[in-house]
C-alpha cells in the first residue's frame, strides 16, 4: 500500500523559502502572488494493513516536527 504525508508549517511560523519563491516569481513578471508557503511531500510504500495511526506515530517520531510543522496523511 501506498500513503502520502503533506507537511507544512502550521499558520504563523515564518517561511523564508516560501518568501524567496514569492520574491522569485515577482521577478520572473507574475504579479499577483499575494503569498507562498512551501512543504514536503513524503511518499511511503508500506505494508499492506499498516494502519494509519501507525502511519501518524512515523509523522510524530520522525517525518514532521510538530512544534512547528502540521501534517496530513493520505493512504492511496
């Protein structure tokens, strides 16, 4: 089986990279971008039956800090 962890940074934790892409395309001539915030996409093959709390033990451990990160989990 397959899932998919979206992480980001919870809502008021600075972004410097998403302000860098931001600058970025403002640069590049696409006006318009009010806002960026950049996350990581982890892709996991797992066993088939892992369960999803097991999935969210492996986010809190080791895939996201969660002091400052939030995560979503997607089983494909």
């Amino acid at each position: 089986m397959k899932a998919r962890v979206y992480v980001m940074l919870k809502d008021g934790v600075l972004d410097p990279q998403g302000a860098a892409v931001q600058h970025a395309l403002g640069a590049l001539g696409f006006d318009g971008v009010n806002g960026v915030r950049q996350g990581k996409v982890i892709e996991l093959n797992l066993a088939d039956g892992t369960s999803e709390e097991a999935i969210a033990e492996m986010c809190e451990k080791l895939l996201a800090n969660t002091v400052i990160e939030s995560y979503r989990i997607e089983v494909l």
